[in-house]
C-alpha cells in the first residue's frame, strides 16, 4: 500500500456512487427501531421504480437523532425522514423520482415527517470527531478511505519523526475524553520516553457508564478512524501491538471492529511495513465480560491478561509498566478518534476551538426526560443550558427541568439553577461534577434526588470488585444509610454518618470507582440537602430538646445483618 | 460409552485426547479449536470462557475444569475469572431470556416498574430463572440504547421504547406458548 494507492482506491469508490444516495441508519439505535426492513423496503421501492441506475441505498451509522428512528436522509439533496417504517418506502422514492424530473412531490399520506434540520439540535453542532458518522458505510474500508481516511497516518508516518507527532499532540491540548481529562500529549511523551522493546497501546471501549453511548457509536459508525488513530498513537510512542477493548453488551460494534480490522489488514494499512515505511502495527479486539471495574485503566489491562478485573495500585503507571510489565499507552476511543483531524489538521486549527484549558469538541449523549434524545457533538465552553434547553429542548414532560447527571456513577447532578456554568474539565469538576465521558442525563422534577443518588450507589455497590475495603464495605454501608434515609428512618446523625463515610470511602480507596464512587450522593447533598432532611424522622423540634432517636443512630451487629425491614440483608465484608 | 461423531484423529502435540472429548461431544472439538488459535496461552482465559458459554450455554463445573486444564491454570484461577464477570453464567439459562436495561436513562424513564411487573407476571425473582426454566429474567448495566430508552432485549434482540404493559404482553406470549 503507497499513499497513490490510497488516492486511487478513494477515486474508484467516488466514481463507483451514484447520483442520489439513500442513507438509512444501521446502527444499534435504529437497527431495534426495525430500520433493517425500512432498508429492504426502500431497496425494492428504487427497484420497483426503475431507478436503480441512479439511486442506491446506503446503510451508514448513527445520524445524532437517535430518539426518533430510524432515520433516512437523500444526498446529497438533505432530506432528513425520522421514525421511518416500511410503508414509507415508496413516498420516500416517489418524492426523490419528482425532484429529479423537476416537479412538485406527489402529496402522500405516507409520506414520514422530516427532521427539523434548522433545530438548534443540528444547528450547533460541530462536528469534528463524528465527522464521517451517519455519512459513510461503517462496513468498506473504501468509504472510509474515500472519505479522506488513512491520510493522517500515512502522513505521520512518512513526513513525520515519532517525536514530532508527540509535540502535535501535545501542542493541539487534546485531553482524554474518557472523563480523567489527562493531557493526551503528556501521556503520549511518558510512554515514548519508556526504554523498552515492547510497548502496547490500548483502546479503552469499556464504556460502562450507564447512559453513555458516544463510543458505541464511535465504533459502530467509523471503526477505521478509531484504527487510525491507534496507529498513529503506536508509531509516535513506538509500540507493534495494540488492543481494543470492547464490552460485550456491544455486538454490533465488536462486529464492525473485527471487520474493519480484517479489512485494513488485507489492504496493508495494519500490518507489517505500513506504507512501505518501517513501521509494523496490528491490532486484536479483546471482548470484556460485564465488570463496570474493567473500565478502570490497571483492571482494564489485568482483564486483556485473562485475570480477575481487580485494579493495581499506581505507581508504577501503565506508562511505565502496563501490559505483561510493560509500557503501555492507554486511551479512550474518543481520543483516539479526535487524533486523525489534529494530524491531517495541525494542532493549531485544532486549539483554536473551545477553551482555554479545554480544547475541541465533546460527544454528549443527551438522553432522560428530554425532547430531543441522541448523541451531540458540541464546541468546549458552550453553557449547559444551551445543550438542554437549545440543543435538547427542554423536558416533554411538561414538568420542568430539575437537573443534570454528567458523569455516569462517578459523576454529579448538576441543578438547573447552575445551567449556566460552561462544559469544560474545570468548570463541571468546581460545580462538583466532571465531565466524565459523555452521558448527560436530564431529569425533571418527578426525580426523587435520594433515589437518584440510591440507584449510583447500589450500581457502585454491585460493581466494586472487593479488592480495597473502604470500597468494597463503605459501598454497602452507603447504600444501607440511603435506603435508611428513602424509607423515612433515618436520623440526623445518620446524615453526618453518611457525609462521613462519603469522606473516607473517597479518600481511602484504592482505584477510580470507589474514589468517585460518593460523588452523586456528595453532588445531590451539596444541591438538593432538603429532599434528605425532610425525609429524615428527628425534626427540629426533636433536637431543640435534646431527645435525638437512639435507634439507627449507632450501627450494632444486628443493625449490621439485617435490613431495614427486618430480613438479612447481605453481609458487607 | 457414547459413539463418538468427533472428526478423523488428527495427532496433536496436546497428546493423544486433544480436540476429542471422551464424551464425543463435538462442542469439545470446537472449543479446543479456540484455545488452539490462541495457542492454549492462559491470557486467552477470558475470550476461550465466551467461546465455552457461547457453545454450552453456561459454565458447568466439569467445563471449567476441562479448560483449566487445557491452559495449564490452576482450576482456582479459571473458577475466579468465571466468577468475577456478570457475563458468564455458572447456572444453565432459561429458554427465552428478558433482559431489562437498568441504565440511568432506562431507570429514570421507569425500568423499574418493568421488573416489578414482570416478576409478578412470571413469579421469578429478578437475575433468576423460572421453575419451568422457560424464563431467565436478568437486568443489565446499561446496554447503550439510551436513546431509545426503556430498552429491554428479548431473546438477544434490543428492543426500545418498552414499558411494563407491552413488555407483559411479550412475555406472556412466551409463557403461553408453552401452556398451550
């Protein structure tokens, strides 16, 4: 494979489209909202209309508006159709067969609604990292590499020295988007300076926060990006081997990953020699197999091992030994899918957006109690209100807006009243949330914070992996002192034992998960304090006479073994 | 002894047994197939645990002790990882499985209320199987169908927007085939 070849392979595929292109969403999304038979049905619609020699139907990923699939779009004319079904079809192409002969479309029933294309949702997105997404066939290399793919790494290979593609990084201020915010470059530098002759680079796609779905679209919609990018990570830092590690629960994108893996294997782009240069590069999937923990880098990497996902203390870094003790650079798929446009792009054009401190683009997905569900690309710095009021707008409920969860378990509810704060790394971590890695999940006024922050802690409880105590018992005592607190029999000392043990557990733990794991509690206390006292069974006039409940306030051994009704409850230790 | 349906013998530096099972049941063959391509190395433990589920169903005792010897791991070691993980199963599952998404997205758009109907429906607990071993009824972290939440899969196949009525409904359907 030459860089010629790459030019010739993108022409082929240019030449081989027809003139008008039906794009039908393939995703995970629209896929379980039947858009596989809309496929067919559109197909045989074309057919049926002898259009075939100008009109095909593509199947491409997600197209952002996942809430109202499955999605259609004509190009290049525009035309957005949302909750498509297969009656649709033949509106569908009678509509494109009346613009080509110049007339008016035919009025039809069964005609589907169009997207609303001009709505702030489509309007203020930039999209940079999901560039190709919903807009090329996740499944052929050649659409990729027509797209302009491969590029990046075939000029970071062949115009650029390893240490030079490090400074591009870094100088661009990309940081990892899986939630830490660590300076990408930074990262990238520690692990290029390791003597070593073995070094791996990994793709963290263990997406476990719940209502976070950017990099399952990431890896559905544009897998060769997320290649890329990873081969270009493996030259600047001088590893041969890498991995992605995938979730089960992600068929489809472990699927397309293989495929594409497959793929640019056959064409030399991984591989041996990659663009006649010396570099050698392949990459394997490993499959996770449901633990929430494994998301966490050291348990990531004890998982690709075939062990127990259970963290390893730092230091030493997976920089400095990793993988079978050896360096190892660890990335999020987002950043390794933000890293092809800084090459092709130069860093400076990719600093030039967001802010200060934050630089580029972040993929939210916007899901909850929200008119417009689906995944947003949005400059760093844009106000939280505009991605849930503009972008997303507002509640269908009728109810208002109450708040926000960013962050996923680690993360915080953010109340409306703080919707004006930007979405950087430091503005969400000083209103006492993070950014995490994407899911933004709204919540109006139905939402019981208690319960909220009870539903985190009983997935922190269920996820610990019990390697550290203060994580695998202060989880357990959490939850007890929350439910205490639902049910209406808690005290106030309960309350202060609770803020307590919130301390501890976050200062004590040995990795991410129980270190972030009291945020939603801490996040729901600092905002919403008077939905846990007003359920708590002392009231004021109580404490003003010195008569405090005793029971509940101090844990004794039966406290310990038994649940709040009375049944055992399971031992914490 | 049951009439052996594995393949020719192929020799095989495993010894003698490899690729064929005593049992001659021909999932053995094509287990070994998987640890042969990962050349029997014990980092494979995880991705040869899927393949087994994937052939057997679940992880029998006697199974996990065939692969622990097969990757020259103490069966301790090959016990803790099936153990460790929720995806693998060390109990058989029912014939029709309800996996309700209990994401934030799903629970805040009231996965809750799914489960609860469906485990009065089928009078099985949630992350249990019922007696008739027809229903396995499980929660999972999040499945990324947010977007189309509540989602729940049956039987593999995510479906989105559900609720507790059309959910019954589903079930019911599966529950009544038998009966009748």
């Amino acid at each position: 494979m030459l860089v010629d070849d790459l030019k010739e392979i993108a022409e082929k595929e240019k030449a081989s489209h027809k003139a008008i292109r039906i794009h039908v969403c393939s995703s995970t999304g629209c896929i379980s909202a039947n858009s596989l038979p809309v496929r067919k049905a559109l197909e045989a619609a074309v057919k049926a209309t002898g259009l075939d020699h100008t009109v095909e139907v593509v199947g491409v990923g997600c197209m952002d508006f996942c809430g109202k699939g499955p999605i259609v779009q004509v190009v290049p004319e525009g035309t957005m159709y949302q909750q498509v079904n297969e009656e649709n079809a033949p509106a569908i192409v009678a509509a494109i067969q009346a613009a080509s002969n110049g007339t008016a479309a035919p009025a039809d029933a069964q005609t589907p609604e169009q997207a609303p294309l001009d709505h702030p949702f489509f309007q203020k997105q930039l999209r940079i990292v999901r560039e190709n997404c919903g807009k090329i066939n996740p499944e052929k290399i050649e659409a990729y590499i027509a797209a302009g793919g491969y590029q990046a790494l075939a000029k970071a290979l062949l115009d650029m020295s390893p240490a030079e593609v490090v400074e591009e990084i870094t100088q661009s201020g990309l940081r990892g988007r899986g939630g830490g915010g660590y300076p990408t470059g930074l990262k990238w530098a520690t692990v290029a300076k390791q003597e070593s002759d073995r070094k791996f680079v990994v793709c963290n796609a263990d997406e476990g926060d719940p209502g976070a779905f950017m990099d399952r679209s990431l890896l559905e919609d544009d897998p060769h990006r997320i290649l890329e990018g990873m081969a270009i990570a493996a030259y600047a830092v001088g590893a041969s081997q890498g991995y992605v590690y995938v979730r089960a629960e992600y068929p489809l994108a472990i699927e397309r990953l293989n495929k594409a893996i497959q793929q640019a294997r056959r064409q030399g782009i991984l591989g041996a020699q990659i663009f006649e240069s010396k570099f050698d590069f392949r990459i394997d999937v490993r499959i996770g197999a449901g633990a929430f923990v494994c998301g966490e880098e050291t348990a990531l990497m004890n998982s690709i091992e075939g062990r127990r996902g259970v963290p390893r203390p730092r230091p030493p870094f997976p920089a400095q030994k990793g993988l079978w003790e050896q360096p190892t650079l660890l990335n999020n798929v987002e950043t390794f899918a933000t890293i092809a446009p800084i090459i092709k792009n130069g860093a400076d054009w990719f600093a030039g957006i967001g802010t200060d401190k934050s630089k580029g683009t972040k993929i939210f997905a916007l899901t909850g109690k929200i008119e417009n569900t689906g995944l947003v690309e949005v400059p760093m710095g844009i106000k939280l209100r505009e991605i849930v009021e503009e972008i997303g707008g507002g509640s269908p409920t009728g109810l208002p807006v109450k708040a926000v969860q960013t962050g996923g378990p680690a993360g915080g509810c953010i109340p409306a009243s703080q919707f004006d704060t930007n979405v950087d790394y430091e503005s969400l971590g000083k209103i006492g949330s993070i950014m995490g890695s994407g899911g933004m999940i709204v919540m109006d006024e139905d939402d019981n914070m208690v319960e909220v922050a009870r539903f985190f802690m009983e997935f922190c409880m269920d996820e610990s992996c019990g390697k550290c105590i203060p994580c695998r018992a202060g989880t357990v005592q959490i939850h007890r002192l929350l439910t205490k607190i639902r049910d209406g029999l808690a005290t106030t000392d309960d309350l202060q034992t609770l803020e307590d043990l919130c301390d501890t557990v976050r200062n004590t733990s040995l990795c991410g998960l129980g270190q972030l794991a009291p945020n939603p509690v801490l996040s729901t206390l600092r905002y919403f304090r008077d939905e846990y006292t007003s359920r708590l069974r002392d009231t004021e006039s109580d404490r003003s006479f010195g008569t405090v409940p005793v029971p509940g306030a101090m844990h004794t051994l039966s406290d310990l073994h038994s649940g709040p009704d009375g049944l055992p409850a399971e031992s914490p230790l | 002894m049951a009439v052996a349906t594995a393949g020719a013998k192929t020799p095989s530096p495993e010894g003698p047994a490899a690729g064929k099972h005593p049992s001659g049941d021909n999932r053995f063959k094509m287990l070994e197939a998987t640890m042969k391509r990962h050349q029997y190395s014990p980092d494979a433990l995880i991705e040869v645990l899927h393949r087994a589920q994937e052939l057997f169903g679940y992880l029998e005792e006697d199974l996990l002790l065939y692969i622990a010897q097969k990757l020259k791991l103490p069966p301790s070691r090959v016990y803790g990882v099936a153990t460790f993980y929720h995806f693998f199963s060390l109990k058989p599952q029912g014939k029709h499985t309800c996996v309700v998404c209990m994401g934030t997205a799903c629970f805040v758009k009231g996965a809750a209320k799914i489960i609860t109907a469906v485990e009065q429906l089928a009078d099985v607990a949630m992350g249990a199987t019922t007696e008739d071993g027809e229903l396995s009824l499980m929660t999972a972290r999040c499945i990324g169908a947010c977007g189309i939440a509540p989602a729940v899969v049956y039987d593999g196949v995510v479906a989105g927007h559900q609720n507790a009525e059309v959910t019954i409904e589903r079930v019911k359907g599966w529950l009544d085939d038998v009966s009748g």
